[in-house]
C-alpha cells in the first residue's frame, strides 16, 4: 500500500491549516456562503439537506487498519457513530458540524487522509478493481497506475477548474470490476501482439442525466505514456468543454456531439506534442510506486485445505457464505473475501464506528492490516489463508458482517437520497430495505442467482442506476414520489444502459414490479443463463407484458 512521503505529509497538512482559516472566517461572517462555496467543495464538504456532509478520499479503494480506526473515531466523536461507503470508494460522513472540519481535517491528515478533490471541477478519486494485485484474471496491478495519476493530477494546475467533474477508472482483469466504462476516462490493461503491457483507452462514459457508455479511442498506449495521453485528454475537453451550461459540461457530451473519432483525433495531436516530454515514465520511478504494492509475506500452502472442506460439510450456513462470498486468489492457499455492508433490512453502504473497529482488529490478524472498498458499497478481504475462512466467519457473524449476498438481488447499490439529499426526488434507503426484506429468503436468492439492483433518488444516478441489472430512479411527479423501472443495465465489460420499461410506481408498487420481473426471468431463462442474458435474449418484452399487467 502507498505511504505518504515528506511532500505529501507537507501537503496535506498545509490544506487542512488553509481551510481552518477558511472556515474560522466563514464563522466570523467574512466570507459569503457563496464565496465558501468553491472553497468547501475542494475540500470535500457539501451542504445537504440537514447538515454538512464530509466526502473522504479512499485512494483506488485502499485502506490500512490505522487509517479505518480513525474514520471510526470520527463518527464517533463528529458524527451519529457512522459513516457510508460510495461508489467512488469513498467514505461520507452525513452530519458533520462546519466548526469542528479543522479537527478533523488535521485528525485525517494525521494518518494519510484528505476529502481534496473529493468534490469539485476537478479530476476526482482514481478507482479501480477491489480485487486489484490478487485476482486471478488479472494482468498486472493497476493500483501502480491509479498512484502515478494521482500524484499526477493532485491540485494539476491545469485541471484544477474544469468545465465539470472528471472520473478515471482502471482495470488490470479480464473481468471488469471497476466499472470503467461508465467514466469520463477508462483504461484497461491489456498485452499488445508484442507482449508489451499498455491501455485501452475509453472515454465518454458517464451515469446522469444523459448517460453514456465510454468510447475506445485507442487500442494500445504503452504504460510508460500514459500520463501524457490521460493530460492530451483533458486539454482538450478543457479547452472545448461546455462552461455555459453545466448539464452538458461533462466530457460525455462533448465526444457524443463531437464523435468519437473527431476527438480521437484531436487528442492525437496534442498527445504527439507532448508524449516524448516530461510526462513519459521513467522505468525507475514505475518500479519506485510498484514498491509499494509488493505482495505481503504469503505462506506456501495447498491451495486446497480439507480442513475447510470438513467445515464446509459441517455447517450449511458457513457454506453458503464461501459459496457467495470468496473470489479466486492468484496464490494457492487463499482466497479474496467479500464482506456485505448491505445487510436485509438495512441501509446498504451504512458501516457503524464498532464495526470499522472490529473489521480493523480482524484486518490485523488475518489480512495484513489492509482492506478495500468496492464500488458496490462493500469491503474487501483480499488475502485471507484458507485455512483461516471459518475463524473469520465466526467473527463476522456477531457484527452483522456476514451477510452472504454478494452479487445477489439483495446487494443493492443505493444512493442517500431524500433522507439526506437537496438533489434527490425520492427516498432510496427506506426503498432498497423494502427490497432486501421481499427477496431476504436466502434459498430464493440462490434460485436467482447474480443480478445486481442499482437504485439512486434522482436522475443524477449517485447509484448507478442505469447500469443495473435492475435499475431503479426516483422522480417527482406532482409532489409525489414516484419511482421508475429500468432493465438491462451492466457495468462490466460488456456494459450497457438500461432502458425504462414503463410508466412508474409509487414504493410499494416497485416492489412489486420488482418481483414481477424477477418471476419473469424465473418462468422463461434458459439452462444456465443469468438474468441479464435472459434480459439480451428476449429484449423487454416479456418483463414488460407481466409487470403491466391488469389484475385479473
């Protein structure tokens, strides 16, 4: 995992110093809310509906046990005793007091933490693949890259106001977990014909209310140049983005307008005069970040272990959990660990500051005092022995940490919403329990098997709505609530947008459409197809015919 060094430290604890002053003037009355406003926002601070909201950088999805111990002491002492994980693999705090950000500023600075940048006309927290540096389709560790672009694009001078917010995601698998097609950038590690390792390049892509899927505009660009094609990029959407109208700033909209290879090319030129300069990678500053990502101290063990197949064979429970739970590990004898933060019946993403802290202990002594955030809103064990799994489970069980529904219905994504929102049109927390309590029965999410349900309040799809299995978005109509239904969204790397299937329903009416449409795909899926091959297969029809229904 990365350590700040002396320019970091300097760095971040500068900025803290700055907006204490900042903020002690805003107190005082010197300073405008509008005037605040621009400084707040570079320092992760949003006004929402009931209190200021506190957005916290998790770089690429990593967190050390030092760094969870003091988000716990956080929501303790500053907020309501939680915080939430996003799909930015970020932390927010909802209920944060604008006189003491200074503390906790400096508390956060204290152990390699800061929300710049978390908010902003800026290049925003770098993602990537939870399972980065461990799975077992992967190519190479993308967390290397997402360090070099974000030391890169921290407080860029050139970037620092752009026309709007800027997203780059990174995948090293086959698999993509990272979601980066639906991002302003999108890089994909890959080998080219002379086994040279380099990115595919998408942009474009992008959730709102004008949602896109990225575009690839170059095949291969060798790892050495990609600083200086990710800035080619974005000198030319800065220089030609919309700044008269921010529903059409994002990059997504100037490629769309544009065409793909319109902007191609344009890129292409600027990255001709730039790409032999300064920007190029040296081998040894690569090699200097790669350091820092070496594999821990793994033992030499079988990779299978008979004493969990006996545990396994003993209890059901334990079972089902690695069944859903574990994903391949590229060393024998372990195992990548999926913990739901998206219990039935409660907030998905909501993580309370006892659980940061047990998670922090069971980090120590089984997974070399790291862990990770996933864009699903959940957290990642990525090197746990096998022969450790039940001892861990048995300790995940008592914190309400063991749910085994990953990848199931009732692993929603879910935005705040109205609960905590000035943006949202609908409630998505009070939605998404009503959800995971109809589908709670495990055996009946094991008959259904993987489909994922995205579900944000409003059309600024903080919960990726359009790129879920089942998607669903929160709209006013008259002063109600009502929420409208979309199939046939995906994230990976055959992503695609869903599409609306119909008139919307209030709360307990998508709920009902819900399980119509997921008795739909029971009654006409085909041996062995997954809910959204069924959904490719025969297109909305059936789903829509049910779910529209009159009543007998």
């Amino acid at each position: 995992m990365y350590r700040y060094d002396e320019y970091d430290r300097e760095f971040v604890e500068q900025r803290a110093k700055q907006f204490a002053r900042q903020v002690e003037r805003r107190l005082a009355g010197e300073l405008s809310e509008e005037q605040f406003l621009p400084l707040r926002l570079m320092n992760g601070l949003y006004l929402q509906l009931h209190a200021y909201m506190l957005r916290i950088n998790v770089p690429y999805g990593c967190l050390n046990t030092t760094q969870l111990r003091k988000l716990a002491h956080i929501a303790r002492v500053y907020d309501k005793g939680y915080g939430h994980w996003t799909t930015r693999q970020n932390m927010q705090f909802n209920w944060i007091k604008l006189d003491d950000m200074p503390e906790i500023l400096l508390e956060l600075a204290s152990v390699e933490m800061h929300g710049i940048q978390s908010s902003g006309n800026c290049i925003r927290n770098i993602t990537a693949d939870e399972y980065a540096g461990v799975a077992a389709d992967e190519l190479e560790d993308p967390r290397v890259y997402c360090e070099l672009l974000r030391q890169w694009s921290s407080l860029h001078p050139e970037f620092s106001f752009l026309p709007r917010k800027f997203k780059i995601a990174i995948t090293g698998a086959r698999h993509d977990r990272a979601a980066v097609l639906a991002h302003d950038i999108g890089l994909r590690l890959h080998e080219n014909d002379s086994g040279e390792s380099g990115f595919e390049v998408f942009v474009g892509g992008g959730l709102g209310r004008t949602p896109f899927v990225g575009k690839s505009i170059r095949d291969f660009v060798a790892t050495r140049d990609i600083l200086a094609y990710c800035e080619a990029v974005l000198r030319v959407y800065n220089q030609l983005g919309r700044r008269d109208n921010k529903f059409k700033a994002r990059i997504k909209i100037l490629v769309h307008e544009m065409g793909a290879a319109a902007f191609a090319e344009l890129v292409e030129k600027e990255y001709e005069f730039i790409k032999d300069g300064a920007l190029e990678l040296a081998k040894e500053e690569v090699e200097r970040i790669r350091m820092h990502f070496a594999p821990p101290a793994y033992e030499s063990l079988p990779d299978v272990s008979p004493a969990l197949e006996s545990q396994k064979a003993e209890d059901t429970a334990f079972a089902t959990w690695c069944k859903n739970q574990l994903a391949a590990h590229k060393q024998p004898g372990y195992a990548i660990v999926n913990i739901s933060c998206t219990p039935i019946g409660k907030p998905p993403g909501d993580i309370a500051c006892d659980q940061m802290e047990a998670l922090a202990d069971l980090a120590d002594e089984f997974n070399f005092g790291e862990l990770r955030v996933t864009h699903n809103q959940n957290l990642v064990f990525t090197d746990i022995r096998k022969q450790d799994l039940h001892a861990l489970w048995q300790k995940l069980v008592p914190l309400g940490l063991s749910t085994p529904n990953h990848g199931l219905i009732t692993d929603t994504i879910c935005c705040p919403g109205l609960d905590y929102c000035a943006l949202a049109n609908a409630r998505s927390i009070p939605l998404a329990e009503k959800i995971s309590e109809r589908f709670a029965d495990q055996e009946r999410q094991e008959e259904i098997g993987e489909i994922y349900l995205n579900l944000s309040g409003c059309i600024n799809a903080c919960g990726h709505h359009h790129v879920g299995h089942i998607g669903i978005v929160g709209v006013d109509k008259k002063n109600s609530e009502l929420y409208q239904l979309m199939l046939g969204g995906s994230a990976d790397e055959n992503a695609s947008l869903g599409k609306i299937l119909g008139p919307g329903f209030d709360e307990d009416g998508i709920v009902n459409a819900v399980e119509k449409v997921v008795d739909t795909y029971l009654e006409i899926r085909e041996e062995g197809e997954k809910f959204i091959d069924t959904y490719r297969r025969v297109g909305p029809g059936p789903f829509k015919e049910n779910v529209y229904r009159a009543p007998a």
